[in-house]
C-alpha cells in the first residue's frame, strides 16, 4: 500500500498544479498583474481544499504541508509564463481537470468520513473540495461562477462521492471504492464535455 | 421547557428552508442549472450560521446536525420544481423571510453569549447569522449584496440582538429576552416594508 | 519593551481605523445604506485578520479583544458623518493606509511563526493579513479587486515578510526584524505611488 500513497500523493499535487494553471488562464482575461495572478491561481487550487478543513476544524492541508503551496505557486508562474509565448489550446487543460475533479471529491470525502461526518456531510465536503476553488476563482474575476453553468462539473463530483460512500456501506474495501468514485466522477464529466449532457437550465417566469 | 426548545428547533429548520426557498428565487435570474441552484440555496440558507461557528469556533451546526442540510436541500429543489409551474408572488416570503432572520439573529447572538463572548461581538454574531447567508448569495450571483440597500434589514437584526443583550443583563429570563428581541426584529422588518422605512443612503461626493 | 508592546498595539488599532475609513469612501460609490457602510468598514479593516487566525486556528483576533472591533465602527462611522460635510483628497489616505499595510504584514508573518507555521506559510499569512480586507471590500461593491492591478500593493507586502523572515533566519532580534520589515513595505509601497512602479500586466493571447 505504500506505493498506492505515494501515487495518490503525487496525483494530489499534480490536481493543485493543474488547477493553479487553469486559475491563471481564466485571470488572464482581466487585467491582473503578476500577484494578482498568483492569488487567483493559489485560491483556485486550494480554496475547495481550504473550506473543507476550516468546517472539519482539521488543520488546513497547505499549512501542515507547504508541498501544495509551493506547487501552486510555480505551476502559476510557469502557466503565466509560457501562455505570454505559447497560445494554448483550451482543450489541453479538459483531461487533468477533470481528474483534478475527481481526486479532489475522493479526498475530501475521506477526509469527511475520517472525522466521523455523517454520510450527507461527506458528500457535501467531496463537492465542496472539488468545486469551491473555482467558485472563488470566478467571484474574483467578478463573473458568474462557470461551475454553475458548465457541463455536469459538480453533479460529476457529487455522483462520484455518492458511490464512494455507497461502496464504503457495502462493505467494499476503501481503495477500491475510491478508484470507483473517482472513475465515476470522470466518466460524467467526459461524457458531459464530449456529448454536451446538461442538468436542466433553470430561468424563473417573471 | 422540552416544549420551547422543539419549538424554537422547528423554528429554526423552519427558517433554513424559507432561505433555501428564497435563494432559489433569487438564483432563477440567472442561468444556473439546477447543481447551481442547489448551491445558491445551500449557502443563503446555511452560510450566516456558517460563518458565526467558523468565527467563535463550534462545530459547524449542519454537520453535528444533518436535518438542517437535508431540509436546505429538499426546500430547495421544491422551489425548482414549483416555480417552473406556478408563478409565485414575492410578497409571499416577505412575513416567513422576516421570521427567519427574528429568529437567526436571536440564536446566533444567544451561541455568541455561550460562548463568553463580550456584547458587542455577540450582537454582532446575532447579525451575521442573520443576514450573512443573503449576501453570499448575492455575490455568487454576481449582484451588489441586497442586505446592503434593502429597508432596514440588518438595522432590524442588530436592534433586536441589542435589545436581548440589555434584557439578559437586567437579569430578564433568557426565554423572555429572547421573545422579546425576536419581537422587535420582526416590528421593525415588517414595518420597513410596509412604511418604507430607511436608513439615509450614503452617495460620497466626487 | 513595554514602550513598544504599547506602541504596537495602538499602531494597530490605528490600521484598523485607517481600513475602516478607506472602506466607506470605496462604498461611497454605491448607494448602499449606513448599515452597508459599516458592513465593507468591517469588511475591510478586520478581514484580513479574521482570516488568518481562521486558516490558523486561534482565537480571532477581535471577539478575544473588542476594542478592534469598536475602532473600526466609530472610524468608519465618523468618516460615513465627515465624508457627507467634507471632500477628503484621496491622497490624504495614501500615507496612513501604506502604514497599515506594513504593520498588518508585520504581525500577521509574526502570528504565524508563533504558531509554528514553515516560512512560506508564513510570509503568506502576513501577505493575507495585509490585502486580503481590501478584496472582501471590492467584492462586496461588485469590483474587480483593485490589489490586483494596483501599484506593488501586495508585492510589497510579500517583499517585506520574506525580508523579516530572512532576517529571523539569520539571528537579527524579533524587534529589529519587525523594523526593517515593516520599513521595506513602505519603502516599496510610496516608491511605487510616487514613481508608477508596476509589476508586468497580463493578458492572456486569445
């Protein structure tokens, strides 16, 4: 089991990477400096991470470890970097966030379920740490969260942590029910971008 | 006593979901999907109380209670349902949304006070806990917080956490007190609305 | 030291007032009531700090100590009085208010070192407890936070919490460290008022 840990590690790390690199493409449409960019690519990367451990009352994972930080950081700066030469296509980001997405929901709903939250609780909290950064990215840039619009992206991550805790109850061991919950959460969300499914769209009669 | 406090914890979840209720209300202006509209309603409903247990440090009181979420969720997703047949008048949440911040703003100034706070900072607790979860709301959906220029609304909400605070400290029987603050949060709303009641609005000049 | 513990304290409270009454002429521009002004006054002057002592799990800062609390009223209330008489220079603020940044830097990287935090935490605390009111503040008024395209705001905040930790490293006594820091904040800050320093803007190819 010791090498799934470090690999689960790493995965970790590459999500907070990938989203501080998605949080910069995005400030890039306002005119930000370089801090400001920083900012928005730490508080997308580690905002949904950040939320969950202040409601847990557990210590927040970036102060216990400053891997996260660090990788945030130079992943922003990289990302600030390369896209003032490189034009990149928006595609190419579509496959690492969606597993950003789905390691990010397993995680919180284990850490959820190790501090005894009930399971609607720990659901929640696999949503919250999946979405929140880029709910707080978007209030920053001063739009209407993309999260809530987008293709299937937090009912992917909800369904996901929904099975997780479905195969926990069933007595399936937790390594296997994670690698489910987070397959689930990708084929969702895939299956959304590519087929274009959507939750109906909800305008009030006024 | 048994008798009050299941009143007042039917109150209380009573209140979760009229706010639930009108987050949906308000998110119905946008095009939010549905998950969109869950959230909305989630943290208008749960967020004042939210952020008074982050604040003073308690266990956040919807994950040591999960009815509170659950009642979030389901009034929610009534309101989805509902407002796609029937048109809704406004008025009509106008008295139950004025019940709820009465009785917010008198539980959240009265864990403020369990928790030794001084007065000042537990009046203040009462007003966040009231008013908090609609300007969340608000920003998620991108709009100047309504709380802000709305009649009275958190005026309402301090007057009456005031009034509790000076009646605990002239040795009134915190059932009592805690009537009577409800009380005047409700007298004052309920006569802004209908009087058009207003603090001066304040333009700088420039 | 008992001078300069003194001396420090009342420099706070004085950052305190000085957000305060930078929040209510940022409000000013839209028309909320005198109950919103206080709401962006608090924001504005005890967020930064509020959110440090949450992701570090103390007491915040102002429920331990009220008086934080009543500067920041009385300030952001006797600007909201002035501000309808007077027309305040925005540039009578700029001096005041670069102080503040200095001083909130200083003892934010300092909270957080007593806490045990590792250096880049903790030159990232001192930077939150620095700017993170004024975002709170603009996006509250539905802007673009201006830290992000402002002249060197938050890089001279930075800039400073790494010198103080460098110079913490390097054996140089807590008091001198908080010095030379606190001076290097401001010298950066004015020079770059003064002189348009700017960090590189960033649009994104597209």
């Amino acid at each position: 089991m010791q090498g799934i840990e470090s690999l689960l590690y790493g995965i970790g790390i590459a999500g907070v990477a990938v989203n501080a690199a998605a949080g910069v493409l995005d400030a890039g449409r306002k005119p930000f400096d370089l801090f400001g960019m920083v900012v928005v690519a730490l508080a997308a990367s580690l905002g949904g991470g950040t939320l969950r451990d202040v409601l847990l009352d557990r210590t927040v994972f970036w102060i216990a470890d400053q891997s996260n930080l660090i990788a945030a950081i130079v992943a922003g700066l990289a990302t600030f970097l390369v896209v003032r030469v490189v034009r990149l296509p928006p595609r190419l980001f579509l496959l690492p966030d969606a597993l950003g997405l789905a390691l990010f929901t397993v995680s919180g709903t284990q850490a959820a379920i190790a501090m005894g939250a009930p399971w609607l609780v720990a659901s929640l909290m696999g949503v919250i740490t999946g979405v929140f950064g880029g709910i707080v990215r978007d209030v920053l840039c001063n739009e209407v969260p993309l999260v809530f619009t987008a293709e299937l992206y937090a009912t992917a991550s909800w369904a996901g942590a929904l099975l997780l805790l479905a195969l926990l109850e069933a007595g399936v061991s937790p390594g296997w029910a994670a690698l489910a919950g987070a397959t689930l959460v990708l084929v969702i969300r895939l299956g959304a971008i590519r087929f274009k499914w959507r939750l109906p769209v909800f305008i009030a009669r006024s």
